[in-house]
C-alpha cells in the first residue's frame, strides 16, 4: 500500500510487492523555519485530532473539515493510484466499494496519469456522486488564472460533475511558487472566480517539499479552507509538517490533510522498519480531517477500512514510543525523498519550472 493520492516516477517497490508488505505487516516568520532534524526533547505532540462522528464499531468515523461546516471520513481515497490499477473497471469497483464502505473523500488532480485517474474516478462516482466529498487539485505549477479556469473545465467534464466540493493548487514545491500563484492574475485569482462560479465550494494547496514553503503560502493570508501535506511518524522528526505547519492551521481553523503516511512509497514497511497499521494509525491520530490513501486494490482497500472502522487515536505517549523508534532512520530523510530529492516531483511542474523530466537526467 502506498499511501498518497499520486506518485510520479515511482520507485523499485512495484504495486503488487507494496500490496503485499501492506497487508503481511499490517496483520503482523515564513522562510525561516530549520530545514533540520527535530530533537526528541523539541518535539511537543500535537496529538489532538478533532472529534469524531459516525463513531460506531461498524463505520468509519468523520472529522470536522476545518471551519468549513463539512464532516468528512478519517480516510480518503488518493487518485493517483486509481488511475494505475489494470483497468477501469476495477477503478470503478474500488471507488464503489470505498463509497459503500462509508468512505467519503476522494483525492484527485488534473494531471494524474494523463488524466485517466479523473476519468475513473468520475466513473465511480456515477450514482454516487451525492455521497462524495470530491476534491482535485488545479495544475498551473505558475501559469495564469487562464489556464486554471480551462483546467477546472476539463476536470469537472472528465469527474461527470457540475462543481468540486475542494480545489487545491498543486505541489506548492518550489521556492518562488507563492509568489506565482499569488501574483497578478495567477491561480489564487481562479480560485476566487471558481467560488464565485459556484463551480468550486472550497479552496486549499497541497505539497510535499518544505514546512517553509507552507508557511510563506499562509503568510499571504489567504483564507485558504484546506491545506494538505505528508504527515507520518518519520516527518516527526525531519523537516517536520507535523511540528511547524500544523500549529499554524490549527491557529487559523484550517483543515489540515494528511498524505504520505507511509512514506511516500512503502520502502519503510518493506525494510521492516515500521508496521503499515501502525504507521496508518500515527498519522490518522494527528488533528487531520483525513488521511489520503493511495489505494490499487480491492485487498489495500479492505486492509483500511478495517483499520479506520471504529478507529481509536493513539495516545501522545504511544505517539511518542514511535516517533522514537523511528527517528534513527528518519535523520537524514532518505525514508522521505519526496523532500530531499525530485524523485517524485510531478512532470508538468518540472517542466513549467525549466528541470528535465526523469528519464532525461543522468543515472
């Protein structure tokens, strides 16, 4: 199982052997924040995620979406990897079953798979749709508010719908993307337009590099509903979302969205270093609305609702125990390259950023 809603150049780690190690060990001032690793005697647990509804033993239970008056599943459904199952039918299986199992958040992007992950998706939700809160993210990567509003068109045709309850700007991961998309008809001014439209019901941005970067978007003062991020048990203690960004959107009443959980592509739970249902359960504990799951099979699917059905948080000290044992192999960010590397920084914002896509760059 992997754990984000998209993974762009992905690793050694295929997604049968993921699926596998899932499932074997689950059942067994912006700009100044330190780029560092986080002391263990530093570390204060933010470990007070909302309250919960829909808390029966049988059905997995909704958190509150920030300020936004919305309830949503402590679980979400990525859409990246929707779009690489075998085929559309299962896509379409999948999204069915998650929507019957109670799950009601779904995750996508513009640019996923060549687009094939929304055309899925929407296929899913067929008959469904009403049941759904239905996010995807705008992929401008620093293009104007014309190309945002072209791009929510095609969204909305391929997602069979007439509005998204969340648009989010995607992979805020460059140095200069605030300044792009805040500037003089960028992106921030199609989120304004889209709300207006009545075409989108809520706005957020999403990354997965630097807290930095996060916090110089929320110095402009956007009242931004959502902010999505990688939270797990090994950003605890390096270059930490968990410990810089979440103080700020709890702060502000902003929904925070958790993503990454495992890591970005399963290698900790394959070397043994953590279980999967432990390291799911850490990042659901933290004050998220949910956890988005990158979900490619019907048996990963299963595997998650049977952890979130009745989900109960970890304790600060349970948290803790793990943050522990995890941060020797945490220090350097080698079990998160999603920060110390462009492993999986998508292809269009490569390209809008002038870096060579993967398989132009030297072994």
């Amino acid at each position: 199982m992997v754990d984000h809603g998209r993974q762009n150049e992905r690793s050694q780690v295929t997604p049968e052997i993921e699926r596998r190690c899932f499932i074997q060990a689950g059942l067994a001032s912006a700009g100044t924040v330190l780029a560092t690793s986080v002391l263990p005697s530093q570390i204060v647990s933010a470990a007070v995620p909302p309250q919960v509804t829909n808390s029966g033993a049988d059905q997995i239970p909704r958190r509150p979406l920030g300020k936004t008056g919305e309830q949503v599943s402590i679980i979400g459904v990525g859409g990246y990897h929707l779009g690489t199952v075998q085929s559309s039918d299962l896509a379409v299986r999948l999204v069915q079953e998650a929507v019957d199992a109670g799950v009601t958040f779904f995750d996508n992007a513009w640019e996923y798979n060549d687009h094939r992950s929304e055309e899925w998706m929407g296929l899913g939700l067929q008959g469904r749709r009403d049941k759904g809160f239905l996010m995807s993210k705008v992929c401008t990567h620093g293009r104007d508010k014309k190309v945002a509003m072209q791009q929510l068109e095609e969204s909305l045709k391929r997602l069979g719908t007439d509005h998204l309850d969340l648009w989010q700007i995607h992979e805020v991961i460059y140095e200069n993307d605030p300044d792009l998309h805040f500037a003089k008809g960028g992106v921030v001014e199609a989120l304004d337009e889209a709300k207006k439209q009545g075409k989108v019901r809520f706005v957020g941005f999403t990354g997965h590099k630097s807290p930095a970067i996060h916090l110089k978007m929320l110095a402009h003062d956007y009242p931004f509903d959502t902010v999505q991020m990688p939270l797990n048990c090994f950003d605890a203690t390096y270059r930490s979302f968990e410990q810089q960004v979440l103080p700020e959107l709890q702060r502000r009443g902003i929904a925070a969205l958790g993503m990454k959980s495992l890591g970005g592509d399963g290698q900790p739970i394959q070397y043994g270093v953590v279980r999967a249902d432990e390291a799911l359960r850490y990042a659901m504990s933290l004050p998220v609305a949910t956890t988005i799951c990158g979900i490619d099979s019907l048996d990963v699917l299963h595997q998650n609702v049977g952890i979130a059905r009745g989900f109960q948080p970890m304790s600060p000290q349970e948290m803790q125990v793990l943050r522990e044992r995890c941060r020797p192999s945490s220090g350097d960010g080698h079990l998160e390259l999603f920060k110390t590397t462009k492993k999986y920084d998508g292809r269009v914002g490569r390209e809008q950023h002038g870096y060579p896509p993967p398989e132009q760059l030297p072994l």
